[in-house]
C-alpha cells in the first residue's frame, strides 16, 4: 500500500471514530436539553432505582440522563478524552468498553444504592472507560495499550480513587465502581495477553 493510501486510509478511521463518538455524546446533550425544554416529561425518573423492577430500565437509560448542566458538561470530557482512546486500534473496543461500563455502572447502583434513589448520569461510564483501559494495558501488555493505561492513572487516578469511595453526598460511588468493574470485566473477557508457547 502507498503512503498516500495509508495517509487517506488513516484518515477515513479518523473520521469514522469522531462521526461515531459525536452522535453518542451528541445524542446525550440531545436528550439533555429536550428534558429542559420539557420539563414535564420527567425523563429523570427513567434512571436507576435500587431494587425495584421499574428501576432496572436505568441500565440502559441512565447515561443520557443529567441532572443539571454542570452535571452533563463534567462528564462530557471524560466521555471524549477516554471514549476516544476506547476507540484504538479497534471501534469494536468502544462498543465493548461502553456495555461493559454501563451494565457494571447500572447493575451496581441497583444493587447498591440506597432505597428511594435515582441513579443517573455518564459517570459510571467514564469510570467503565477509565477501567477498560487500564486494564486493557494490563492483559495485552502492548506498549501504547500500557502507554495508554499510564495517562489513564496519571491523568484520572485521584479523581477515579475518590470517586469509588463514599465520601460524597450526591454522588453515586455505586455507579462509579460497578462501572470501573465493568470495564475491567470487559477488557478481560475480550483482550488476551499473547500466549508465548514453552518448548518441552
């Protein structure tokens, strides 16, 4: 293959990858400003609720819920900075990393949160993100997957450390960690390290 044909074929996946990532994050601001608008539609109430067979649907609907908009602006660039890294070499590892972040982030609010709660927001997905790339460096032992991993924990690690703990009203920890959990899970159920074969 030539170089320009590398160059446009590079190029393509560039655009692929950033169509992919804005209509997900798009579709969350979307939802976010068609909940102000329409207040009445009550769209928060279709996030997670501990124990409770209504709250279940929260697994799946959550992330494009906010709260506020400081709610959804905090989350929006950990989606970008790690949904993208997410992305390489594969967008199949997005679609993996983004399940495993939202089944971990849902299943553990609803088992763990407290009675009455909703559970909503794209943290616990960040934190899925955030898992699946460590992880990701951990099981494949690649350079830039390790490289990648590094900036992850350089980058986030107080923030995904303190996040995971229950020191903050308000916040779901529950979220973050099942979400962290996920990532993790799905990393290792889908990334294997290379077997190096031992003569006898």
């Amino acid at each position: 293959m030539s170089n320009s044909a590398k160059n446009r074929s590079l190029a393509t996946q560039i655009e692929i990858r950033i169509v992919v990532l804005a209509l997900f994050v798009g579709s969350m601001w979307a939802v976010f400003f068609l909940s102000a608008a329409f207040p009445s539609l009550s769209l928060t109430y279709h996030g997670v609720v501990p124990r409770t067979v209504p709250g279940l649907q929260g697994i799946l609907f959550a992330p494009w819920l906010h709260g506020s908009l400081g709610h959804i602006t905090a989350n929006t660039g950990g989606l970008v900075v790690l949904g993208w890294l997410a992305m390489w070499p594969r967008t199949g590892n997005f679609v993996v990393a983004t399940a495993g972040g939202m089944l971990g982030a849902g299943c553990c609010a609803w088992l763990l949160g407290a009675p009455h709660s909703v559970h909503i927001g794209a943290s616990g997905l960040v934190f899925g993100y955030a898992g699946y790339l460590v992880a990701r460096g951990i099981y494949t032992r690649h350079f830039l997957a390790m490289l990648v991993a590094l900036f992850v924990v350089l980058a986030y690690g107080i923030s995904l450390l303190s996040g995971v703990l229950p020191i903050y009203p308000g916040i779901s920890w529950q979220s973050h960690l099942g979400g962290a959990l996920g990532g993790v899970l799905a990393a290792r159920l889908t990334l294997q390290p290379k077997l190096r074969l031992a003569r006898p």
